[in-house]
C-alpha cells in the first residue's frame, strides 16, 4: 500500500493522507498538485508533503483523483515556511497554502448540473421553480450551482435540486476545469504558394478588383520588409486602417494563413538607461556601512531622513545580488507605491523586473509564478506587496523591505494574519539571505532590535544633493475660529501659503485621514444621527453619490432630505472627509486644477496609476488624499504639504496611536521640498503644544522613540511583550458575552501572565455581529511556542463545549 500526505486548501489544521499506486508512488515529488477528493462529492487541489506506506489508522484513505503537474510548484523551502507560519500565526496549514497560491493554481469542482438524458419528463407535474430550472436546461447543456441561484434568485436552491435529483430530471457531474489560459496573440503570414516571384503576380492579378484586399496584401510586404518578424495581425489592421473582416476574408480565399503565439501578458519595452548609477558621498558611506553591518548580522535597518535617496541606495544592493545570479524580492507596503517605483527600477534594469500585487488578474500572476519558479531572467528582481512573499523562490539572495513601519504589511482578515516584514526575516534565514528594512520613522520595535543589536543600523542624517527639510509650521486652529480666520476647513495661513505655491507654479497635497464627504449628518431639531443597521456605525456622508454609506460593511442609501426620526427637514453635516476638502479647494481656489487619492477613487487596476501619473505630469496643481499619499511617493515640484487636521489620529483608542501619528506626520510632509527649494508643511491642529506634534516639527526620533519606550515598559506592551488578540463574533448578544467570559476565565486560569478582556472594541457589532476582544500578554522571559500552545488547548476545548459552537473565533498574534 502506498499513500501521499496532503495540504487541502480549506480551513483544516492537519494534512490528510490519500491513497496512490505505486507508479503513482514514484512519480510524485513534493510540491506537485493532486487533485483529490474530499467530503461526499467535492475536488480540490491539494499539495503532496510526503510519500509514506503507513496506513491512516482512524478512516479509510480514498485513492487521489488525478495529478496536475509534472514538476512541483511548490519548493520544499516555500513549504517549511508556511508551516512556520502556521505555527507562529496560530492558523491552519490549509489556510495558508489558499492564501499564498495565485487562485488560478486551486482549481475547485464547480457542481455542475445536467439533464437526465434518457428520461421522459413530464413539465405539468414540475412546481414553477423547477420548472424554470428545467426550461433553462433546455436552453443550455449544462449549469453551474450558481447560475441556478441566479436563475431563482434565491440563495438556498438545494432542496430544489434534490427533488430533481429524486424525480429523476436532473444529474449531477463534478469537474475541474483549469483557471490559467495562456494569453495567446494572432499572427498572419502569406499562404507558402504565393512566396515566390510568380505566385506574387498571380495573386496580385487575383485581387485586381478588391482593391482593399490588395491594399492588405501591399501593407503586409511593407511591414514584413521593415520588420523582419511575425506580423500580429492588430497590427496589420491598423497599419492599413481596415478592419478584421477584410483580413479574415483574405484567410478564408488561403492567401493568408493564421497562427498563435504564446505570449506574456505584461511586456517592458523601454530603453535600459546607460548611465552607471552614482551615489552621492553619504549615500557612498551608507551603502559601505551596510555591507559592513551584513558582514556579522543578517538583518539591517536603513534609516534615513525622508528624500535621503534610500532607493539608489537599493539599486545599488541589488546590482550586487544581479551579478552573483541571485533573485531579490522588494517588498513594498502599497500596490500605489509599486507603479512610482517600477518605472525607476526598469531604468535600470530593464526587463529583469516582475511584479506581483493583488490588483493583477489571476493569469498575469500565474505568469510570474511560473517565471520565479523556473529562475527566468525576467523575474530577478520581484517588486510587489506583501503577498510576494510567498512566491517559489530558487536563489534567493537579499529581501529589501521599505517603509518598514508601515501597518499594511500586517494583514488583518482573512488568515493567515501574518506580518509580511517578520515573515520575511523568516524566510531569508530558511535561504541564508540577506534583509535590509528601510524606512524614515522605523517602527519601534525595529529601532529597538537595532539598539539592542540584534539587527545593523545605518543612519542618513541629510536629504538628497543636501536638499534641506521642510520648515514645519503650526496653525493653531482654536485660536483661529476665535478669531474667525478660517474659511471651512482652511485657516487663513493655508489659504495664503497655497496661493503662493500656486502663482509660483509649485503643486501642493493636502492630507485628510478620512474619505467620504462628512462621517456623520444630524438632525438639528431632536439630534438624530443616520445608523447603519448592520454594524454600530454613523453612516458616511458621500456628496458626489449624495448617498450615505458604511464603510465597515459596504451598506448604502440615498441622502435622506428629512430626519428618519422626526422628519425635521433641518439636517447638518459634522466632521469633514476627502471630497469636502475638494469641494472648498473649488470655491477658494476656481483656477487650480484639483484631484484626489482615496480608495473611492483608486478603484481599478490602473486607478493609482492614473492619478499619480497627471500629478507628476503637473496636470493637478493641488492633490487632496488619504494616508496612500503618506507612503514614499516621489514628486519633484511639490513645494506645500497641509495637514488639515492632525488631532483625529493622536487620539485613537490604540497603544502605537503616538508612534502612528509622528509617523503618518513626519512621512506626509517628507513629501514637500524633493528638489532643490525647501518646502514648506502646514499642521493645523487644536493642540500645538502637543508633545507628539512637536515632536515632528523639530524632527525628533529619538524624543519620540525613548517617550514612547518608557510608555510601552509601564503599561506592558511590544516590544517587552508580545501580544495576542482573541477576537469572539456571534449574532446573539447574550450568548457571546457568556461564551467570552467562559473564555477569558479558563484562559487567566491556564495561563500565568496578563490575559485582559472580555473587552467590546469601539465599533462593537458589525454585519449585525456582535464583537468581543480578549488580550494575552505575553513577557519575555515565557516561552512564546508553549503559551502559544496552551492558547490553542483552551481555545480547542471552547469550540468542544456544545453551547458555544456557533460563536467564531479568530486569533490574531502581534496585531499591531
């Protein structure tokens, strides 16, 4: 008997073992896809761990449908780091191999309906429901599960399908069917009888009268004359301004014959720049101070002031790795942020670049899969965001990860809840690599391991070509509505700077932490304010939909025009989003050409693009946006940042909400002055005398780093303790607050360090769930892989005990 040990991509934490022959035995290596069955009638695509002839003892192994692959496409590598994940992250194995594959490498069996062939169907004694079932059948040979939900427009269409099933009308048939399809181009070529001298003047003669036909043929010699390659056949039909109906009449008379070639769906084609890159002397002595540091310790931090030229620095490590034949991946925290820094790496290193991100299509990143597995020359250098990670790596020399203290690297929902930057410290130890971090405010807990040794720190005090940083101002806002100096949201000081900057023909962003228009409308006469019924959340305000929205699940209704509770008909707009900022920019400023960056604008593949690109191109003079325009975008003329209100993100209820706002401040206003003119960055806020606030305008770090440190030692959090945070939904609000407190009691009794909770966060009911939090502590001196262990004991006898079976529960460790 011989057997194969699996991972299946569903929520399951151990491997399954199915049964194989013993060719079978022999062919499969580790890493292959299989597909398999599971349950009563599902496929999946499971990953081969391990061969072994030990029968399962406690069910029956089921033999393996099919194998998919010929070669793995899974290193062995890939695999130890998942299941480090796993272990460290406290998910499920089959969690993580969904969440690192690109979905067109899982196939699913998609129930596939048919119609009983051989049976007489009698349409009066069908219920209505089944009988549209069936006419569609007689439509169409076949339908999937949810084109018959569709059809019905209801959600549970199983019993109907049964009894069609039980009547005999209906089949069922699982397939597979494969996601990936090669992006394949059409070519045309001349019929090979026409090649020569005498065919061309008898096809010329042949085509006297379809002079457009001819004109085709004529287009064709030019183009094969100057190109010398094959003729895609879009291109013909442009080149001779026809359309595709001449051309496939010319291939239906076999003057031309058409063909297919494979090729890749993302092409560079751009000139490689020749200049050499030359750092300037401080950056000179960094990169020596790095390579030095890499000598003793495997991980550095770079950090450097904003506009310090980190990435030539980059550039530079990664020409090193190129020559050696390594890859390198440069992991970035905002898919806005990879199309800036592609273009730069491209002229540099041409098509060596691949990138991967979410908003690529499911075909587009099979092909970079392929590319990394297989070491192909265009996939050297991997830029993308956190999901790279998990890419097949072969060689992989050095992992560049900027702007390092950045909080999307952290995924929240689904698991596995990893953090991109540990994972990959991580997975350069399993490839004896190397990692830089990089970042103009590190997060403390980097700063920390870098003061304490553990990791190498390299610091660069100045700007660029001695670019100065920006002069920082204060506008207290307190005194100016005392004084009514503001017009909106704009203190008089704004309003002036920014038409300076504009005569001067500079560009300006202003930064506001919120989208929409306003997050809450009230009635003036009884103070109503528009709830989401599903979660516990006012409703965003959005003008340019006049529409009110939530942005916790997505619900939406038009503007009300009178209040839902008294129907007073006198409604006010509190607080102030993105689009209100917009809206004020066109009645102070009509002239100035506006844009704004926020995900309601940013929706597509190429909506960052867009943006980034007529900002750079100086199409927007003024740029309203969110914390996207935070991250280590690069724009030479802006000479004007404004922080329209810097008090909304120092007091969220949040341990790091100091730490996050010194950096949000410090790295938005690292955005004016890039070139050689100093810019200049307005704060308007109530608190001027802040500690954190004045702390950004003298550009403070270290002042930051120690006030927070001594903080963070008092009240037990990172980096002296780690954190886990156990998070309880249920629909019943009784039931969940017993099941969490049934929880939290075996969990301080089990476990001897601070367990706190069962807590309700701030929005405490969303998509009509109720929420629940409960915190460990975890100090130092525990063992963090024992606790951890004891954590799932207690949570495993939680989901035993009968009552509270419904209630879900997640695990998210190191959640900040």
């Amino acid at each position: 008997m011989f057997f194969v040990e699996v991972i299946l991509p569903l929520a399951l934490a151990k491997t399954f073992t199915y049964q194989v022959s013993e060719t079978e035995y022999h062919f499969i290596k580790k890493g292959m896809r299989l597909a398999v069955p599971f349950g009563k009638s599902k496929i999946y695509t499971a990953i081969a761990l391990e061969l072994h002839q030990n029968e399962p003892v406690l069910y029956q192994a089921k033999e393996i449908h099919q194998i998919l692959d010929h070669e793995p496409i899974v290193t062995s590598i890939q695999i130890d780091h998942w299941f480090w994940i796993a272990t460290y992250y406290m998910c499920s194995i089959g969690e993580l191999y969904r969440g690192a594959m690109p979905s067109a490498l899982l196939l699913e069996s998609e129930t596939v309906v048919t119609v009983q062939s051989s049976s007489f169907v009698n349409e009066m004694q069908l219920s209505d429901e089944e009988y549209l079932v069936f006419q569609a059948l007689q439509q169409q040979s076949s339908l999937k599960i949810n084109d018959i939900i569709a059809i019905l427009n209801k959600k549970n269409v199983f019993p109907i399908i049964h009894k069609m099933i039980d009547k005999n009308i209906l089949v069922l048939q699982e397939e597979i069917s494969e996601n990936y399809k090669p992006k394949l181009v059409r070519y045309v070529r001349l019929h090979p009888q026409y090649n020569s001298q005498d065919g061309l003047t008898a096809l010329l003669e042949q085509l006297k009268n379809a002079n457009k036909q001819k004109e085709i043929v004529l287009h064709y010699f030019q183009l094969n004359a100057t190109e010398k390659k094959p003729i895609p056949i879009k291109k013909l039909v442009e080149s001779a301004k026809v359309t595709t109906a001449t051309v496939k009449a010319l291939i239906d008379k076999a003057v031309f014959e058409e063909y297919y070639i494979q090729q890749d769906r993302i092409i560079y084609s751009g000139a490689v720049s020749s200049k050499s890159l030359k750092l300037s002397t401080s950056q000179q002595t960094a990169f020596d101070a790095i390579q030095n540091q890499f000598s003793q310790k495997e991980v550095c931090l770079l950090h450097g002031v904003t506009a310090s030229g980190k990435t030539e620095i980059y550039i530079k490590w990664i020409e090193e790795y190129l020559v050696k034949g390594k890859q390198v991946l440069y992991l970035l925290p905002e898919i806005a942020l990879t199309t800036q820094l592609v273009s730069r790496l491209r002229l540099h290193f041409g098509d060596k670049v691949a990138v991967f991100h979410s908003k690529y299509n499911n075909n587009e990143r099979v092909e970079v899969w392929q590319q990394v597995l297989n070491n192909s020359g265009k996939a050297q250098i991997v830029i993308g965001a956190r999901s790279a990670l998990f890419l097949p790596f072969q060689e992989l020399g050095g992992i560049i990860i900027d702007e390092e203290h950045e909080q999307t690297f952290k995924q929240t929902d689904p698991a596995p809840r990893y953090h991109a930057r540990d994972a990959a410290i991580v997975l350069a130890n399993f490839h004896k690599s190397k990692v830089l971090l990089g970042s103009a405010t590190p997060s403390l807990e980097t700063y920390y391991n870098a003061q304490t040794a553990k990791y190498g720190l390299v610091t660069l005090k100045e700007r660029f070509g001695n670019g100065q940083m920006p002069v920082i101002e204060l506008v207290d806002l307190k005194d100016k509505y005392f004084r009514k100096r503001m017009k909106g949201h704009f203190s008089d000081t704004l309003i002036e700077e920014i038409s300076v900057a504009l005569s001067l023909g500079e560009q300006v962003i202003l930064f506001q932490n919120r989208r929409g228009f306003s997050p809450v409308i009230e009635c003036m006469t009884c103070g109503h304010i528009p709830q989401c019924p599903q979660c516990d959340v006012s409703l965003t305000y959005h003008k340019f939909k006049n529409q009110l929205r939530c942005h916790y699940c997505g619900y939406a209704i038009g503007k009300p025009t009178n209040c839902h509770s008294c129907s007073s008909i006198d409604l006010t707009t509190k607080g102030f989003g993105t689009e209100q900022i917009e809206l004020e920019l066109l009645s102070l400023f009509p002239n100035a050409k506006c844009g704004r960056m926020d995900q309601d604008t940013t929706r597509g593949k190429y909506g960052f693009e867009k943006i980034i690109d007529s900002f750079k191109n100086q199409e927007i003079d003024i740029l309203v946006g969110t914390q996207m325009l935070a991250k280590g975008l690069d724009f030479d003329n802006v000479s004007l940042v404004g922080i329209m209100n810097a008090d909304n993100m120092l007091y969220h209820p949040d341990f790091r909400a100091f730490e996050r706002s010194f950096q949000m401040m410090t790295q938005v206003a690292g955005r004016s002055g890039r070139a050689e003119k100093q810019g200049k960055v307005i704060i308007q806020t109530y608190n001027p005398l802040h500690n954190t606030i004045q702390q950004v305008t003298r550009n403070d770090f270290e002042g930051m780093y120690k006030e927070q440190l001594y903080d963070r030692q008092i009240y037990k959090y990172p980096p002296y303790y780690r954190l886990i945070k156990i998070t309880l939904k249920h629909r019943d609000f009784d039931k969940l607050k017993e099941g969490a407190m049934w929880l939290y009691q075996v969990m301080s009794q089990s476990l001897f360090m601070p367990v706190l909770g069962p807590e309700e966060p701030a929005v405490n009911r969303i998509r009509n769930e109720y929420i629940r939090t409960i915190m460990i502590k975890i100090p130092q001196d525990k063992p963090i892989g024992g606790t951890k262990k004891m954590i799932q004991k207690v949570l495993n006898s939680f989901e035993a005990v009968a009552q509270y079976r419904a209630i879900k529960v997640s695990t998210n460790v190191d959640f900040y």
